[in-house]
C-alpha cells in the first residue's frame, strides 16, 4: 500500500490553558504497530482519542484510510460530519481502554457480540459464531458465559480487546491497556497483543511497557509536551536515542 492507514497533520488541541498536542505530525502505515511512549501528561492518549473522534482537535486534521476524520470538504471550507457519520467513521477504528469499560450486566460473549449486532446489525447466528472465535483467539472461550465481576483483570481486558476486533476494524487503538492490571496479570494481555501484531493488525499503541515495545514495535514515538521529540524504530529509539529528552525519560525508567 502506497499510503500510509493513518496520517495525522499538524493537529493541536487545547483544553483551557492546556495545550494538550502541539503540531502533531504522524504516519502509521498498514501493519505497522507504532508505540507512543511518554511522561503522564505527555499528549498520548490526547492523540488517541483525536485519532478516534472521542476528541475534537482544534487544528490540522487527521485521515484514516485517505478519508478525513470528523469533517467534509465543501466549497473550500471544512464542515463537520454528522454525529451519524462520525459514528460511521469510528467503526473502522477499535479501542482498548485502560479501565476496561465492559458492561456489567452482559456476559463476555453478550459484551462482545453488542457491537455487531446492535450497531452494525449483523445477523446474530453468524456473529455470534465469529464472537466466539474472537473469546478463543483471546484464550476465553470458556468463560463465554461469565459476567465481568466473575473475570480478573487481565480477563476482562481480553474480553475487551476481543470486542473490539469484534467490529473488523482497520485499526486498533490501546490506551495503556495493561495500566490498571496487577503485575501478575499483565504478561496475559501483552500476549495477547503480541498474537494480534504477528497477524497483521495496524496498531496505535499507548504503553509504559518498554519490553513490549522494544519486542513488538515497528516504531516508537516518544512525546513530551503535546509533541513528538523523537521517532523510529523501535531498537534506535529504546537503546540509542537521539534526543537528550529521550535519554533522560528512558533512564528514568529503568
């Protein structure tokens, strides 16, 4: 593909006296699984939830797939999309959350199969059946029937990653996705994860898992500041950085 999945142009995005991302410029390309590492604070998730219209940018503008994101073209000035065709939009793109966000009075397989069903009206025999392909891929077909109060941690952010990709999107988005997991129960989540780039999966990833990144990323973007100081391979950026604010971060992880 001659074109990147996602390319994102100078956007910036103010909360209050907050400037949140400063110019932002970014390409991620088919496959291609990009880490976004950074100080809280630092305009990561910021991006994410630009990139997934759960957040308006105030400049610049964001394409997915060729089509931009949140806005028409029309006789030289832009015009926002409709809440429905922002909705349209969205559905190319999936999101893992830190908090899992399932809801809890459906079991894994009811949490997985609300999505194809209930937005994008698909029969319910055929999706249920890819539902339950999804809980195995994500090692939950046995717990298909549980309710999320009845799954640890790192089971209910299979379940949501499962739902996720219940949608068939192009592309998907994590947010700090093993943040809110007891150490234990991370490595099952990063497996997992490790499973979806293997195959293929275009993936924007928010972590503080620099082993993750330093094993899965094709590239890694290091932000402070509502920008990006540093970009590229994985290997360059985790073990010889360019970037004295790089340096600093990443010696602080340790």
């Amino acid at each position: 593909m001659s074109k990147p999945l996602i390319a994102i142009r100078q956007v910036s995005k103010q909360f209050g006296d907050f400037q949140a991302l400063r110019q932002v410029s970014l390409d991620v390309w088919p496959g291609e699984v990009v880490c976004l590492i950074g100080k809280s604070g630092s305009g990561k998730t910021t991006l994410l939830r630009c990139v997934n219209q759960l957040t308006t940018i105030d400049s610049g503008g964001i394409w997915l797939d060729g089509e931009l994101l949140g806005f028409r073209e029309q006789s030289g000035r832009l015009h926002r999309l409709s809440d429905k065709e922002i909705g349209r939009q969205r559905l190319k793109c999936g999101m893992v959350f830190q908090r899992f966000n399932l809801f809890p009075h459906m079991t894994a397989l009811e949490n997985v199969l609300e999505g194809p069903v209930q937005v994008q009206q698909r029969k319910l025999a055929e999706a249920k059946l890819e539902a339950m392909e999804l809980l195995r891929r994500v090692g939950l077909a046995e717990k298909a029937g549980s309710y999320p109060s009845q799954l640890s941690g790192g089971q209910q952010q299979r379940v949501a990653i499962a739902r996720a990709l219940a949608m068939r999107p192009q592309l998907v988005l994590f947010d700090e996705p093993t943040s809110a997991l007891d150490p234990e129960l991370v490595g099952e989540v990063l497996a997992v994860m490790k499973e979806l780039a293997t195959s293929g999966m275009t993936m924007l990833v928010v972590t503080h898992e620099l082993g993750f990144a330093r094993e899965v990323a094709d590239r890694v973007v290091y932000m402070d500041q509502g920008a990006i100081v540093e970009s590229g391979p994985a290997r360059d950026v985790l073990t010889a950085p360019r970037e004295a604010r790089t340096r600093a971060f990443l010696a602080a992880e340790v």
